[in-house]
C-alpha cells in the first residue's frame, strides 16, 4: 500500500493497517482508551472514539488529497495504494494512538478550530445537540461533526445520533453524486453541442466582422477622397472667391457693365433679325419687282402685235352683254395673263374672279370661288388634276355652264365668252362644254 524510503521499515504493510509501518508508542498509550467522566472538560483524541465513529469521520472530515499527505508524511514514503485502501487503512490506525492517528488528530483539531471554539461554550448534552441540529444545516458538516463527537459533553446517544445522521447524508450524498453524474454527462453532451454551435456562431461572427471590417475600410477610404475632394473644392472656390474680389476692385461697377454687355447682345441678336427681315424682305420686293417687270414687258410684247390681234376674229360688245352683272370665274392660266383676262372679263360687263387651279391656292378656296360664279372657263393646260375634276363635278352637280379651253390665250377667252352666252342667251344654267 505504501512505497518508504526508508529501508529499515519493513516493505509490505497489511491493507488495513499502518501499525507494521509506524515506530512503536508507549505500553500506557496503548492501552483501552480510559472513558471520560460525564462533568468532565478535556476534549475526546481521535482514538478515545469508539471504532464505528472512525470511518464517518475520517471520510468526511478530511479530504482524500489532504489524506494522501499525511500518511506519506507519516509514513516517510508515498503511499501506492488506491483511495479505498488508504481510507480503510487510516480508519484501522484511527483504533490505538499512532503516529498517523496523532497526525489526523493534529490535523482535525486545526482544520476545524473555529467550529470547536464554538462548541466549547456549551456545557450540556441538550445545549451541544441543539447546536449540532443548527450546524449541521449550514456549510460546515465536517467543522460540527468534529467538534461534536470529540466534546465532552457528546453522550453515547448523542454520538450515535450525530453518527446515524451522518451516515444518511453520505448515502444522499452518494446518491445525488449519481444523480449530478448523470446529469453532468448530460450537461457534457449539450456543451459539446453548444461548444460547437457556439464555434459555428463565432466563425459566422468573424465572417460578418471581416466583411463589415471592410466596407466599413471602403466607406473610409470612400469618405477621405471626398474630404480630399471637398477640400479642392473648397481650395478652388476660395481662389474663385479671391479673383472675384480682386477683379471687382479692379474694375468697379462691374455688376452694372455685365448688364449693360448682357443688354448690347440681346440687341445685337434683335439687330441681326432685323438685318435677316430686312434681307428677306429686300429678296421679296426684287422677286415681285422681278414678277411685275416680266408682265409688263408680257403685256407690252402683246401690244406691239397688232397684226396678231387683227388675225383673231373679233368679238363685239353687243354679243356679250348679257354677262353684265355676271361673275366669272377664270381657272387656271399663266399668271402674267391674268390682268388681260380681267380686261376682257370686265369690258364685257361681267365680275372677274380667278383661282391658279391649285399651284398656289389651295383647294378648299377652289369650292367657294365655285359657289360664287356663273360662269366658268377653266384653262385645262394650266391646272391641276385634282382642280380640273373637282370644277367638273361642281359644274355638273350645280349646271353651271363651263367651257374647257386649251389654250391659254386672249383669244381663246374671247372666243369662249362668246360661245358660252351667245348672241342673247343667258349663261345660267347652261350645259357645260370645251372649246
């Protein structure tokens, strides 16, 4: 049970015991403990106790590691045998007075000084055991069992109660060490399975960290190139600020000058639109100007041929008197013709009205000059398809007379108005023709 390094000492010890191991005590210590007088007032040593107190109190007075020790102390050596056999073997060396029962004695007395100076004021068996009922249900149990059984006053009953208890409690013990065993292992497993949860919680929290870490790094560095940016800003508006200052003291009234500058190109723009009227207008009036010297020198090459007109049989105004008061309308003919058309139209007495068949008038115009008339030549060689179908479907729908003439000539009109009334006939209502 226990390995000495002295070799003196004899090598194999009875489990049980320590007595082959420890050197001798005196014949007069040895002897059966000398039972105490009920009055008296020295404390009872570890082997005064009778024998089935040893093992209740060895068990919970001292523990295991502190047991250890001692014996390996007493012993001079280091004791090998397991938990079990020093216990037992303690509680065997508990029996006489020993080096080791001396030791456990010294032990106990010091270990649980306080809780024997508190039961050393009692002085009764009644005041002792109403103070072990007290003690036992606080923390200290080893402290009170101890100054209990070793006390004075502690009578066989009260031992054997005080011993009963305890025991009871070590079978409780026993049984909820089980109890917490189990469900230690429990508690095992669920840590092993939170221990995990919570390793994967923190792998995903590093994860969470690094990535917030570094947006968190990218909003910094986002942040100092626009405080960077900010502040170049700032630099450049400070200097434009500066030139600013610096130009308008350098050039007072300068406020008053922008606005007179921003006044001259608004008036510079409003003269160049006039310019381009003026021009536009100017263009206009030499195309008109243009147009009107191309008739004049029309009219005058009409004029200078006499022996032209002398050729066309003439018509008298006798035979178309009756389109006095009557309105003709003329469509189509070249527009350098159309004041000779007037002239003929009205020195036979009747209202003129024209249409250019659609080149430069639009057609809605053509129906209300229509609706107006009483008579229509229409100039097939100088009008538009859509204006020629549109006079002759008006002319037939209405029974306006209309004479279709080819040519556009001063002759060919004459020679029209003649055949369309006649000598006496009235040009209403008359069925239309083409000359």
């Amino acid at each position: 049970m226990c390995q000495h390094s002295n070799s003196d000492l004899p090598m194999p010890m009875a489990a049980l015991s320590f007595a082959a191991a420890l050197p001798a005590v005196p014949s007069a210590i040895q002897s059966t403990p000398v039972s105490q007088p009920p009055n008296g007032t020295r404390r009872r040593r570890l082997w005064d106790l009778d024998r089935h107190a040893h093992c209740p109190l060895v068990g919970v007075c001292i523990p295991i590691a502190a047991l250890r020790r001692l014996v390996d102390k007493a012993v001079a050596g280091q004791a090998v045998a397991d938990d079990y056999e020093l216990h037992s073997g303690a509680v065997a060396e508990c029996r006489a007075r020993s080096r080791l029962s001396e030791a456990l004695q010294k032990h106990l007395d010091q270990r649980h000084q306080l809780a024997t100076q508190r039961a050393s004021k009692f002085k009764t068996t009644e005041a002792l055991a109403a103070w072990w009922s007290e003690a036992s249900a606080g923390r200290d149990l080893p402290g009170a069992l101890w100054a209990t059984i070793t006390h004075p006053r502690c009578s066989h009953e009260l031992e054997c109660a005080v011993l009963g208890q305890v025991h009871m409690l070590q079978h409780q013990v026993g049984m909820a060490t089980r109890v917490e065993l189990s469900r230690f292992e429990g508690l095992i497993d669920e840590n092993a399975v939170l221990a995990r949860a919570l390793a994967d919680a923190q792998q995903r929290s590093m994860r969470q960290s690094t990535t917030w870490e570094r947006r968190v790094l990218a909003l910094e560095r986002d942040l100092l190139a626009q405080r960077a940016l900010n502040m170049v800003r700032q630099t450049e508006l400070a200097h434009a600020q500066s030139a600013l200052v610096e130009l308008e003291t350098a050039a007072p009234h300068l406020p008053e000058r922008h606005a007179l500058a921003q006044e001259a190109n608004q008036l510079h723009a409003d003269v160049h639109g006039l310019q381009r009227d003026i021009a536009a207008a100017r263009q206009e009036a030499r195309r008109q100007r243009a147009r009107a010297d191309e008739m004049q020198q029309r009219m005058q090459a009409i004029e200078t041929r006499p022996q032209q007109l002398a050729a066309v049989p003439s018509v008298s105004v006798e035979s178309i008197r009756p389109l006095a008061d009557c309105a003709v309308l003329c469509v189509g003919g070249r527009p350098a013709s159309v004041p000779l058309y007037r002239l003929v139209v009205e020195r036979t007495g009747g209202r003129f009205l024209h249409h250019d068949g659609g080149e430069e008038e639009s057609a809605a115009r053509l129906d209300a000059t229509l609706a107006a008339a009483d008579l229509v030549i229409c100039q097939t060689g100088c009008v538009s398809h859509g204006a020629y179908w549109r006079v002759k479907d008006h002319c037939k729908r209405t029974g306006k007379r209309c004479v279709f003439v080819e040519t556009p000539s001063r002759a060919a009109l004459e020679r029209a108005l003649a055949d369309a009334v006649g000598t006496n006939a009235s040009p209403r209502r008359l069925p239309y023709d083409v000359l």
